[in-house]
C-alpha cells in the first residue's frame, strides 16, 4: 500500500510551497518534546529535526530500533491479568463462602468429621468451578487481541515497510490509507481528501475531514484539523504525517490513565483484588443473605445456649459439664443452619449460561456478569453507544 503522488492534496512543511513559516513559533525555548501542543504548535521542518526523521526517508532503522528500546512499546498499559489461584482465592472472599468455611472448622471442633468433610468439599468445588470458567474466559479474550495485532505502514530508511502496531515510534513516517487504524497520534504534513472517524476519542459518529494546512492555527479544537490520533480509523483518501506520540503518551493514552486511576480496584486483606464497588446485584444479594444468616445463626446459638445453660441441660453419655455440652449443641446448631448449598448450585447454574452464551459467540469475562446480562431488559444508550446488533 504505497502512498504517494502530491497533487490535488495539501502538504505541509519540507521544501514545497506551502512550507510553514519557522519564526512563526518562538523556539528560542526548550521546548516539551513530550507536551502535545508543541506537536500542534511547531513548524513542520523543526517538527521533523528535533524527532531525527524525514518526509522522504523517515527513520533510520537504528534509530527506531534505539528509540523502541528508550520508550518502550506503542501499547496501553495494560492491568495484569489475575491468574488461576489468585481467581481461585477471589471466590473465596464471598460472605456465603466465609460462613460456610467457618461451619466445616466448627465441624470439625465438636467432632462432626463427614460434616466438615462435606462442607469444605462443596467450598472447594464451587471455587474451582468459578475460577476455571472466569480463567478460560480470560485466556479466550488474551487470544482474540493477539489474533488482531494490527499493522502499520512507515517509512524506514526510505523504504515502505510493514511493522506491528507496537513498535511503532516518535518520529515515524505513517502512510495511512482507507481502512488503516491510525496507530499512533500523527502530524500531518500530506493528505489527500482524508477524513478520519474520531468515534473512539470525542463520540462523534460524524467523519472529520483534515488537512496537513489548517485554517484556525489561533484555537485550540479538541482535535486539530492537522492531527490523526491513535485508535481513529480512516474512512476515505490517504495520508502521511509523522508520529509524535505513542503508547500512554497518546490522547487515547490520557483518557485511558484516567479511567485506570478512578477505577483501581482495593485489595481485599491486602491479598486479593477487591471487586465489591463493581459488584453485580446476586453478588450484593449474596452478601447481604451471608450476613442475614449469620447473625440469624448467632442469634439463635445465644438463645439455645443460656436457654440450655438456665435448665442445666447435660450430656446424659457423658459427665460433661452443662456449658460445655450447651456450646457443642449452639455450634452443631449454627453448622445446620448454613445453607451450604446455594453457592456450589449459583455456581453451576452461572456457568452453564457462560457456556450457552459462548455458544452465542459471547465471551463472559467475569462468571457473575451473566446474571446481570441476563436481567437486563432495556438498554438506555446516547449517540456514543455503538450497538452491532438489534
């Protein structure tokens, strides 16, 4: 895909006729190479010598090699992914769970061995069933996003060439054409009746036309007409312009640390990442019963053991004394009142619509989610809302 030819286009900068002024910008100061409106600001020519590239040969493959290696790749910065144990654990932080493992441990101290058993077997299983669903959910979408790597067209050493999205640098030549995810933010210096979807940054469903020769230089638009940013596609004519920005540095790169810094999940007991602020509404309801039933189980413990303790009840097997035959009964009685079928049966029936939505082409991340997927009966969307389907 070569784009070249300069007629019926604007161009900018260089030694063609419509080369910017470059006392029109003060550069007596060292400018931000890392500030965006420096980007915007400079003239193209000092745009292109402070980055060490070319309009007509771009970089040199050493310097984009060096530079790949200084700033590191042209990616988002990715939250790491919980591995199996650490899913396998996250089950275990539910109020049911922890009631349930804290019955088979009293199970076990008033000798109720198979109870006990029984109890721990259940937590153990509906762990595992959850952590292996929401892991292969996981390892399915990691999948998908290397399976869709995207390309990109730049100018090395003078030659068109074909490297990965990623390892694109400041100071690149892109050649963009129709269809072409803009991979970086870029300087236009040419373009040729280029319009640009801006969807992914501003909302905007409508196509943006630019141009390498802006007419407003005094405003300051949200996306100036001379610049592409990463992640917008393009929709119609070709272009070149140079890269500035990549990675975390892009303004797709602000918006995204914004929303990582609001939405950081806590740790829970300093462990395991705490995900009760996006709880989904069976999760709440399931915390909200854990608690019902275990103040309920404290509760009636109390009452049976000063009840037992007041009428000096006793083991009639055994010369053991009153209160302690009336706490083995409160902790066998607090073991039975433990519903410790509701999380492995939640579970299962979680997991048996992740799989009839994988059978739907839908990939469930998080194994709670179905429920609320599934109790959603209108969906209440602005223009920014892409649905791909009715």
């Amino acid at each position: 895909m070569a784009h070249s030819g300069h007629s019926n286009g604007d161009v900018a900068g260089g030694s063609g006729a419509h080369s910017l002024d470059v006392e029109a910008s003060p550069l007596n100061e060292e400018p931000d190479m890392l500030s965006a409106a420096y980007y915007v600001e400079a003239p193209m020519e000092s745009l292109l010598c402070r980055l060490g590239s070319c309009m007509e040969r771009g970089l040199t493959a050493e310097l984009a090699e060096q530079r790949l290696e200084d700033e590191g790749p042209n990616e988002l910065k990715k939250t790491k992914r919980p591995g199996f144990f650490m899913l396998f654990f996250m089950q275990l932080t539910n109020g049911v769970i922890i009631m349930l493992m804290i019955a088979g441990v009293a199970s076990f101290a008033v000798k109720a061995i198979p109870s006990g058993i029984a109890i721990l077997i259940i937590v153990f299983l509906n762990a595992t069933i959850a952590a292996v669903t929401e892991n292969s959910a996981g390892n399915a979408l990691e999948g998908l996003s290397k399976m869709s790597q995207p390309e990109t067209l730049v100018l090395r050493d003078g030659l068109e060439v074909t490297v990965p999205s990623a390892e694109v640098v400041r100071g690149d030549v892109a050649l963009l054409g129709v269809g072409d995810i803009v991979p970086a933010d870029v300087r236009l210096f040419q373009a040729h009746d280029l319009k640009v979807d801006e969807m992914p940054l501003t909302g905007e469903s409508d196509d943006v036309s630019k141009t390498a020769r802006p007419r407003h230089r005094d405003a300051a638009p949200l996306t100036p007409e001379d610049m592409v940013f990463s992640g917008c596609s393009v929709t119609s004519g070709i272009a070149r312009g140079v890269v500035v920005a990549t990675g975390m540095r892009t303004r797709v790169g602000h918006i995204a640390a914004l929303l990582s810094d609001q939405d950081r999940p806590g740790h829970c007991w300093g462990l395991c990442p705490d995900a009760s602020a996006n709880s989904t509404p069976m999760q709440a309801s399931l915390q909200r019963l854990g608690m019902l039933i275990g103040a309920f189980a404290v509760a009636v413990c109390a009452l049976v053991f000063v009840v037992g303790l007041l009428l000096g009840t006793t083991d009639p097997n055994s010369n053991m004394p009153s209160w302690a035959y009336m706490i083995l009964i409160s902790i066998t009685l607090a073991v039975a009142a433990i519903p410790e079928g509701i999380p492995l049966c939640v579970t299962i029936s979680l997991a048996s619509g992740c799989s009839d939505m994988v059978g739907r082409h839908v990939i469930v991340r998080r194994l709670a989610a179905v429920e609320t997927l599934g109790s959603a009966s209108v969906i209440c969307t602005d223009k920014t809302g892409t649905l791909t389907t009715n």
